[in-house]
C-alpha cells in the first residue's frame, strides 16, 4: 500500500476520527495484522483561524503547501487535507501541489452526482458556509444547494465551536442541531443533508435524519483508502 499523509489538527477529534477510520478500513479488507502507512502533521489549527476571520486565504494556501511539503519529506506518496473549510484555500494551492492530493469536494460532489441528489441541504462552518464552496460546487454538478440564513449559521457555528471542534457531543447541541436540519429538509423538501465540516458526523449520524446524509469525512476516508491500495 501506499504511504498516507494526513495534514491534521483541523480540529484534533476529526483527525483522529480519520486515523482510526483508515485503520479499521486496512484491517477489516487485508487482516487483522495490516496496518496502514500513515503519517500526520498537525497544524496549529488557531493560526488558520485567525486568517479565516482576516479572510486572508492565501496565507492559509501557504500554511497548506507548507504541510503537504513536510508530508512529501516525510515520506507520503499522497496527502489529504482533513477539513472542509481549509478547501476555501484550494485555488491558491492546486496548481502547485508537491504530492497528489484528494480533495473532500472533489470527492464528495462526486458521491452527489453518483446518487443523484438534486436538493441539498448544506450544514458547514460559517466560513465554509460564506465562501459559497460547496454551493458552487453542488450547483456546477447540476444541483442545489440550500444554505442556512445568517443567524442560522451563526446557530451552527456556536454549535461546532468549542464543544464539537474537540469531540464533545452535548446531548442538547446534538438536538438542536437535529432540529435545524429537519427545518431546512422540510421546508424545501431537500432530499439530503450534506454534512460539510468534519467534526459534524461526530455528532450526527444517518438514522438522527429523515433524508440520506453525505457524510464527508467517511466520503474522504473512503477515497484515500482507495487511493492507498492502487
């Protein structure tokens, strides 16, 4: 197989959700006694915030490019960026990439198009969320994306930040998140729930939903594995 690099950090729990899914994926096709190659650089995830609210996203490519080089000297044969939000950054990064690199949009929209959603409902940060990534995305793949009003992403965010961001699920957060989905499905008569930040499938899983879920982060893991076998 092929050795992994993961740029992580993006929050902690996620990484560690990826860590262990890729494991458990090696393990359940190959034996027992496989494990995957991976190697990790954590990022100091407050600086990439701090930029997200400058809006300076070329200096995110930069701290991107910067990770995916350790990588490349660490000895991976191909990255992944294990958050959604880090993609606003993509444009300023993609022309150059050190090692070949998959991108949870590129993956995930093609999970779309392969089940043919046409309605989406759209949960992410409020960074993600603003920049217009996944509706732009979702659009170019011929469908739609519903995006939650200000103050309902500003509800979500508070939602994601702190507790989730660090893998705390607190039962109240899970139902008022539950809550708002449910509001947007039904309202638009959405056909799925695209869960657009990573730390959200820690919280949310598919029978918490009336309508199928596009988990990203397993979408991600999932093409990475595939990835590591070729």
């Amino acid at each position: 197989m092929k050795k992994i690099g993961l740029m992580g950090g993006l929050g902690p729990a996620s990484t560690v959700n990826y860590y262990l899914e890729l494991v458990k994926l090696c393990r359940n096709e190959f034996g027992e006694e496989v494990y995957p190659c991976i190697v990790i650089d954590s990022v100091n995830m407050g600086v990439h915030t701090k930029c997200f609210n400058q809006q300076d996203f070329k200096t995110v490519g930069e701290y991107i490019y910067e990770s995916l080089i350790s990588l490349k000297n660490a000895g991976a044969d191909f990255a992944a960026i294990t958050a959604n939000t880090e993609h606003i950054a993509w444009d300023y990064v993609k022309g150059r990439l050190p090692l070949p690199t998959i991108s949870i949009v590129d993956a995930t929209i093609q999970e779309i198009k392969n089940k043919d959603y046409r309605k989406v409902v759209t949960f992410a940060t409020e960074w993600t969320l603003n920049s217009g990534l996944y509706e732009k995305a979702i659009s170019e793949a011929g469908s739609t994306a519903i995006v939650p009003n200000k103050e309902d992403q500003i509800i979500l965010g508070n939602l994601i930040y702190p507790n989730l961001e660090n893998g705390i699920v607190i039962p109240e957060d899970k139902e008022k998140m539950i809550q708002l989905a449910e509001k947007y499905i039904k309202e638009y008569d959405a056909d799925a729930l695209l869960l657009g930040c990573t730390e959200i499938p820690i919280m949310i899983q598919q029978e918490d939903i009336s309508v199928p879920v596009i988990n990203t982060t397993q979408i991600h893991i999932d093409a990475i594995f595939e990835m590591a076998k070729k």
